[in-house]
C-alpha cells in the first residue's frame, strides 16, 4: 500500500510523541503498520507518502537513484540571478556540500491557501517563491541553502515527487488517500 499525506505546518513526520502537544501522523487515522517514507519538519507542509513496504525508501530517497523533489519556498526578499545559479550550482554549507538542483523563481506565485499559522512578514521587504528541485534530502536542507544565498525561507512546501504533485492528487492538508496505480507509475518517473 502507497498512500499520499498532505502533511500540515505544525505535524511531526513519525507517529511517537515527543512531548504531549506535539501533533503526529497518529492523529490522522491511517491504516495500521504503514510508515512514512523520508520526512519533512514540522515546520514544512506538502507531500509526504507512507508505506507498508519498505522498498520505497531505497527507491525514493536515495540520492544514486536519482529521484527528483520539488520544494516550494517562500522566501523573505526576492532573489536575484546570483543567488539562483548558487542553488543550481549547489551550496557548500559547514557541515556537507549540496549537490546541484534545479532553482527557479515561480512567477505568478503559486496558489496556496494561507498557512495557519501566518508566517511572519515585515512591512517593507518583500517576499518570492523559488522552486528548487533535489535529488537529496538532507537535514532542512531547502531552509539551508536559502539562507545561505541570503534568503531565508518562511514557508516551505513540498511541492512533488518524480512526476506526482500534490496539486494533481488534490489532497487538502490533513487529508490522505491510497494513490491509483497511474499515480504510482508518475512517482517513479524520472527516477535513473
């Protein structure tokens, strides 16, 4: 079973709580003995599968197999050129170098329904969307990188997987489904 989650800003990716108002994906009634396949903070929103076979994580995540993610950041600023080709070229941060990715600004921006909690805004500088697309999954990555560049993140969506978007499946947050066998062929897509 593959099911698609739209994960909500506020919800840890795994099912134990670590403290008593943490929310979980035990909160959401999904089938027993599936578990999710990579993750996302809490603090990050979008599409996140869950399984009950353990060879999605191997053909998903691992970078060797080349499987793309698309972030949707929103980002504080509005990046210029500069800062787009770093993101494409890859950003050496203090701990690991970040392979290349696809980075672009998404002009419009996109259309989602606005975050509850708001993010915060400041008066007087503006805010972009970017699009970045990875083959890794480091530890807040996305946030990293941008920040990096100098443009920190103030929301982040997971956007897609291979070829599956999560406006294609539209799921709103907190609601999950088992994904058709035409949804699963577009998440391999794209893979090496």
């Amino acid at each position: 079973m593959l099911v698609a989650f739209h994960k909500p800003y506020g919800v840890l990716s795994q099912f134990t709580k670590e403290h008593s108002s943490h929310r979980t994906l035990a909160d959401f009634g999904f089938p027993k003995n599936l578990y999710p396949i990579g993750r996302l903070d809490a603090d990050s929103e979008g599409l996140i599968l869950l399984s009950d076979e353990a060879k999605w994580n191997q053909k998903l995540l691992h970078p060797s197999k080349g499987h793309p993610r698309t972030y949707h950041a929103q980002v504080e600023g509005v990046p210029n050129t500069e800062a787009i080709e770093k993101l494409q070229r890859g950003v050496k941060l203090s701990d690991f170098q970040a392979l290349p990715c696809q980075a672009s600004i998404l002009d419009p921006d996109p259309d989602y329904a606005a975050r509850i909690p708001p993010i915060r805004e400041r008066k007087f500088v503006p805010t972009a969307w970017i699009a970045l697309t990875l083959i890794e999954g480091k530890n807040r990555q996305v946030r990293r990188v941008t920040a990096a560049v100098g443009f920190p993140t103030l929301r982040l969506i997971r956007h897609s997987m291979g070829k599956l978007k999560l406006s294609d499946i539209k799921l709103q947050p907190g609601e999950w489904r088992e994904l058709s066998v035409a949804e699963i062929e577009l998440l391999i897509a794209g893979s090496r």
